[in-house]
C-alpha cells in the first residue's frame, strides 16, 4: 500500500476530542486509513507527499441523507413552488412514474453521476434510499442499485401509491417488500407527515424493520408539528431528518436521547418552509447533523457547504456547529462515528475521507458563499480531486 504525507495544513480540523483543531499540521495516509496525525515539524515519512500550503483541511463530508435512486425531473413543480404554489407530498409521485419507466443502466448511470458530483464538493460518504418504486419489484431493483453508495435505506414507506388503499399498501411494505428488500440495506425509513404515513402506519413499519435487525430513520416535522420525532425517539432511531416545526417537548424528547437531529436546510429553502431551530436544538445538548436531501423535487442539490453555508449565515450556528453537524454528525446519524474505519473524523484508525479546502480556515465556507472552495479530496484514502 502507497503512503502519503499531506503537509503544510494550516488548519486541521479533526472532530476529535483529544486532537482538537490543529494549525501547522500534517496527517499521514496509509491504504485506506489515517496513520498519524499531528505537528508538521513531527510528520513521519511517507512515500508521497503533498504540501497544501496553508489551507483547510477537514474530513469529508458526511450527507446522510439524500434520494438518488431516481429519473425525470420536477422542474415545473419546482417553477410553480417559486410562483407561490404550496409544496405538497404527493408530488413524489412523479418521481414514481419516471423511476419505474426508467431501466437499470438509467438508474444506475444517474446515481454515479450524482454520486461523482458530491464527491468533486468533498462529500466522502453517503446514504441513500429507495422510495421511488413504491412495489415489489421497483423497491428491490432500486436497493440493489442504491449498493453503489456507503449506506443504503429502505423507504418503501415513502408516499401511498396513487388509487391504492394506505393500511394494504402498509401491510406490503411491513410484509412482503420489507422480505425481499432487508437482505440488501442497512436501514429503513417512513415518511411520518401528512399526505404520507400517519403514527400508527409508521409505527407499524419501523416495528417490522426493526424485528428483521434494520436500523431505523424517521423523516419526521417537515410540513408541520407531528408524531415523527416522538416516534422516532421512542423507537431508538438512529435520526429523525427535517425536524423543521418542532415543538419544545419535541426538543426535549431528541435532547434526551441519542437520536440525531438531522437538518435538510437546502429542502426548507426550496419548499419555501421555514428553517429549522438549529439554535433551540443544539442549546438543549441535542445531537444535530446536516444533510443535502438531495432528490429531485424539494432539494435538487448535493452541495452540502451550500448547507454549511446557510446554517452559519441563516439558522445561526457556529461555523465550528456547522461543519461538525456536515461531518461527525452525519457520521452519528449513521452510526459510523466511531471504531476502526470511522468516518466524519480525522485521527488514527479512521477512514482516510479528507477534504481540503482552496481557504486558510473552515470559516470561508460562509465568509465566501457560494464560492467552489474545494482543493482536494481523498476517499478510502485514494485522492478523487
């Protein structure tokens, strides 16, 4: 395996609590893992090396939330929301109808490109779902081709199907879909919200995930207050993601648990919702992370420092919050923030996922908006820009 020495950081932001953040610094990769970490001056040899000349570094982005098993487009849906209509669930189906007109290969080839696309903005690892199926046949085909990505989620739950009866179409996705597809994703989620699943559907679909040894995820508070974050915390999901209308038990419920909070700014701006009590959560001590959404009707991005961007400059986090919530907290609502291969983290034993800012400091990310700054990026330890 080929090493490699990047030098000359000028700040290292670790997400580690024992290293901190570090100026003069350098980091060792070995395969694909970080070896060392530490002071330029101390940086062992390697057999390549690469001086960034004082910029950023930071792990890769973690998006732990997005829908990329698609075709089509909702561009007029998108064009009528801008012209004052209100966002409504039922326009995934849509997505739906294009999905399952579209073959293998055209989902597939979609997913890589959206996959590259992400990774060229230093988005390392990623989670997708299915959802755009909504049979048998269409969600499995889906979560095979979803295998492209770190972490797949079954959203069988994502919408009831047009002319089809919501508690039969549970009993599918509890029973038969949940069989075909749980041998080929790590998790499931339900869309918990009006116009989707109510408490009870969705609380029957996360039992039947959770029986076959899924983890589980909520979409939950997005177009108004609702069940999805108590559900979520007394089910013991990993997340509960748009948590946009909160309520203060609800703040309560996700401080006093290990259920992440997952924010999906991009989606809020283009739904024309409001954004999300970044501030309420994180001063209640609530785990939160930041994530794209990225999906082709309410958030078409996979930009997530146009995330990190919008939290700092609009739902008043820290720059340090935000890009924490981008990385180490995605990280956590995957459950991939600690042990060997860890990822959202920079220090020994973590997955060599590096991002490397075109900046002298993480605090360009708002201080430019909407400035490319990516540099570089290694993931697995081999440089993908």
């Amino acid at each position: 395996m080929t090493s490699t020495a990047i030098t000359g950081i000028g700040e290292l932001t670790t997400n580690d609590e024992e290293l901190g953040a570090l100026t003069d610094a350098a980091l060792v990769i070995d395969g694909d893992r970080i070896a060392w970490v530490g002071p330029a001056s101390r940086a062992p040899a390697a057999d390549e090396q690469v001086d960034v000349a004082g910029r950023a570094v930071l792990p890769g982005w973690v998006d732990s939330h997005t829908h990329l098993v698609f075709a089509g487009d909702r561009t007029a849906e998108f064009a009528a929301r801008m012209d004052g209509k209100p966002y409504q669930a039922g326009g995934i189906a849509v997505t739906v109808r294009a999905t399952r007109a579209a073959s293998d290969a055209e989902l597939a080839a979609n997913l890589r490109k959206h996959l590259a696309e992400a990774a060229a903005q230093g988005t390392t690892y990623v989670e997708t779902k299915t959802g755009y199926g909504l049979t048998v046949a269409d969600e499995l085909r889906a979560a095979r081709i979803a295998a492209e990505a770190d972490e797949v989620t079954f959203l069988g739950a994502h919408l009831v199907p047009p002319g089809e009866d919501a508690d039969r179409y549970v009993d599918l996705v509890c029973g038969e879909m949940l069989d075909a597809v749980a041998p080929h994703v790590g998790w499931c989620d339900v869309f918990c919200e009006t116009g989707a699943f109510d408490a009870d559907q969705s609380r029957r679909v996360l039992v039947a995930a959770k029986e076959r040894g899924l983890g589980l995820r909520v979409h939950g508070n997005q177009l108004a207050p609702g069940p999805g974050v108590q559900l979520a915390v007394e089910l013991g999901a990993a997340s509960v993601d748009h948590c946009t209308y909160l309520t203060e038990s609800d703040v309560d419920a996700l401080a006093g648990s290990d259920t992440v909070a997952t924010l999906l700014p991009a989606c809020d701006m283009s739904t024309r919702q409001p954004l999300p009590n970044a501030r309420a959560l994180l001063d209640a001590g609530a785990t939160v992370a930041l994530a794209s959404n990225c999906n082709p009707g309410s958030s078409y991005t996979s930009s997530m420092a146009f995330c990190v961007t919008t939290a700092v400059l609009q739902m008043r986090m820290s720059i340090d919050e935000a890009v924490r919530a981008a990385t180490w907290g995605g990280a956590r609502a995957l459950r991939r923030e600690s042990g060997d291969g860890a990822v959202g983290i920079l220090r020994v034993g973590a997955r060599a996922d590096v991002h490397v800012l075109d900046a002298p400091s993480a605090a360009w990310l708002a201080y430019r908006p909407g400035v490319p700054l990516t540099h570089a990026v290694w993931r697995r330890g081999t440089r993908v820009r």
